[in-house]
C-alpha cells in the first residue's frame, strides 16, 4: 500500500497553496478527481485581491496573500501571480460600512483613502461614500496553480488527477484514504475540495456545514472606454462589481443561489438570464456609461461557505488526523496562499502567530441561520436553516 506523510484532497487553489508550503517539508500528495488543476471554482472567479472585506478572519488572510503575491520567494518558478491596478470600493446605502476595515488596513500600513479620481466609465453619483486602494492587484489563478503546483513537484510530491476519494482509512483516527485506484495510507489528511467538502466530511462521519451558492458573471464585449491597468470598482451593499478585462469588462451583479453539494465535477455552468436582467439595472444606475454594453459570454460557479462565511482551517476536533483547508467562499485567489500558510505551520506544529485558531476551528458551533443574499444586496438577506441538507429557505 502507498504510504505519504500527508494526502491532500483537491486541487484548486487551497489545496495547491498548502502543498506550495508543506512539500519543502514532508512528503505530499494531491489528489483530486477533475482532469485539471482548479477546474472548479478556482477557475470561475475574477481574479481580483480584494483586502478590504466586511470579516476580520478574511482581512487577516487577503493582507498576507496580497503581500506573498507582490513576493512569492526564491522558491517560486513561474512568472509573477499578479499586478497592481487599484481598486475603488465603494457605498452607496451606508457609508460607515466599512469604516473598522479601513482602520484595520491602515493599522498594517496599507493606504487607503477617498478616490482622487473616478475611471472614465464610473460615476462618483453612484456611492455615498468610496474608498481608494492604490496597491490592490490582480491576480492569475492559473499561474497560482502552476506555481503552486510547480513547488509540491521540486520536492518530489506527487500530484494525481482523476482521482476520486470514495472512503477514508482508519476507525477512531483517519489514517488515509480510499480511492477508485486503491486505498493510500497517510499520517493526515486534508479535505480542500470546495463544494465537495461536505460530502467527503460526511464519507469520515463528521457534518461540517458547508454550503455552496452559485453567483453568476459576465464578459462584456469590447468598449472604448476599457482599459487594461484600469482599477476595479465594487459597490458593495450594492452587490455588483466591474473589472477592466483587457479592452472588455467583468461585470457582476454578486448573487448568492444555494445549491446542493455536488456529487461529481463540472460545477460551471451557464449564467443566470434573471440575474442578468437585475445586474442591467444597476449598471444602468450606477454607471450608465456601461448600460448598453453587450454581454458576449456569461458563467456561472459556486462559491463555498460555512454559516458564519469563515474558513475551515486546521485539524477536525473529532476525527483525528482529519484536516480542512475549506470554505474559502468567493476569496480564494484573496486568501489561499495565506490560507495555505497557516494550515502548513499548524501541520508542521510550528507558530501561526498572526492567525488565531478560534475563528477558524473547523470544530466551532456553527451558526443555526445562514444570511444569504440573494440578488447580491448587501441590506436584504435571506435566512437559510444552516442545519438543512441544502438550507431551508425561512
């Protein structure tokens, strides 16, 4: 029978970061049953490292990714993960919304002040507040992956697509897995499969609520007014953000659709035709120089979260050598390298003074209400039962 120090399960983003930082150490391996690295919702996002968040726990983690992206280290074989644009963000319901998340970033020395200046696209009308983030960036999730993927190989860790988990070796501690190919024995084993983490949860005899929420995004056709090192602008009680693509636009109007977890891979899909009459409109009324664009291609993805919309990071208080590195939600290009980090020096029982376990204890009570939105406004949440399968809608 095979035998590593630590089986990773998944081969997104989280997964990959995590082995990026665990290979130089122990022997890893990734498993996973697409046929390509971060075919689910590492490839669905839009790239964009968002550090000024609404949760602490995700600030935290964006303000070290974003600083591992501007300095991956001498380990690190591809070209650079990312660029800087800026970003505007900004309020147009309550403007004091974000307030605590500016002092956090300027605490940590990361400037943030009022826009100097709109792109020529947006409107100042459109928020009642906005904040300007200079060295915001965009990232490339596939030359993430690459990179990441890159590293575990370096230190002959091993990486098998086409795999699938179908059962987990050991009685009173998780000892390995068992795949369609075999079983293989391991010291840990970490579940960072995205919307498949319930499910493999389930197969080790843990719940663990994890519930994935399809969000719709557009490509726009070219404009005149795009440009490429453009800044991105999200309105964010609003619920919709758009980000210069070369001489296009991503446009999106942030929706949260609950779906059940999934059985097999191919979680992308076509984009909501609802949601893109919604997200219209408020193009149309925050930024009416966009308003006519066309659409030229739309998708669909899911996001994964726990109720609470904390990751899951660190070892499983119930099934012994059970880890997770899971429910990133709509932040993993944001947070899994930091993520990956930390889940690394908690394996390696070395100091993660910069992230406390509590918020992210895979093990914490969770939430009875899960608050959803719908249409992606920040102001009209809906109330899943977090205890549901699915989530019955209240």
């Amino acid at each position: 029978m095979p035998r590593v120090d630590v089986v990773i399960v998944g081969a997104g983003l989280g997964g990959l970061a995590l082995a990026h930082h665990l290979a130089p150490h122990r022997h890893v391996l990734v498993v996973d049953q697409g046929t390509a690295l971060g075919a689910e919702a590492s490839s669905q996002n839009a790239s964009m490292i968002r550090t000024l968040a609404e949760d602490p726990v995700e600030r935290v983690l964006a303000v070290r990714s974003a600083r591992w992206l501007q300095d991956p280290g001498e380990d690190w074989a591809e070209a650079p993960p990312a660029r800087t644009t800026g970003a505007i963000v900004g309020l147009a319901l309550d403007p004091h919304h974000l307030d605590d998340a500016v002092a956090h970033l300027r605490a940590r020395g990361i400037p943030v002040d009022h826009p100097p200046a709109v792109p020529r696209w947006a409107s100042a009308d459109a928020w009642e507040t906005a904040w300007w983030l200079p060295s915001a960036q965009i990232a490339d999730p596939a030359i993430m992956m690459r990179g990441f993927a890159a590293t575990l190989a370096r230190h002959e860790g091993e990486l098998r697509l086409r795999t699938t988990v179908v059962g987990f070796l050991g009685t009173d501690a998780i000892t390995g897995v068992q795949t369609e190919q075999g079983p293989i024995e391991a010291d840990a084993v970490v579940l960072a499969a995205g919307a498949f983490g319930q499910r493999l949860g389930a197969l080790a005899g843990v719940h663990r609520p994890l519930l994935p929420l399809r969000r719709s995004i557009w490509r726009t056709a070219p404009h005149p007014l795009a440009e490429a090192h453009a800044p991105w602008v999200w309105l964010d009680d609003v619920g919709l953000y758009v980000r210069p693509d070369g001489d296009r636009f991503l446009v999106c109007g942030c929706d949260e659709q609950p779906e059940d977890v999934p059985h097999a891979p191919g979680t992308t899909a076509d984009a909501d035709p609802q949601m893109e009459q919604q997200t219209r409109k408020r193009l149309a009324h925050a930024f009416p120089a966009l308003a006519e664009v066309p659409f030229e291609t739309g998708w669909s993805g899911l996001r994964t979260f726990a109720p609470d919309r904390r990751p899951l990071l660190g070892p499983d208080p119930e099934r012994p050598g059970l880890w997770w590195l899971a429910g990133l939600g709509g932040a993993g290009v944001t947070c899994a390298a930091a993520a990956g980090e930390a889940v690394a020096g908690w394996l390696l029982d070395r100091p993660v003074d910069w992230l406390p376990r509590r918020p992210v204890d895979p093990g914490r009570r969770p939430l009875r209400r899960f608050p959803i939105r719908l249409q992606g406004e920040w102001a009209r949440p809906t109330l899943l039962d977090a205890r549901e399968p699915l989530g019955r809608i209240d």
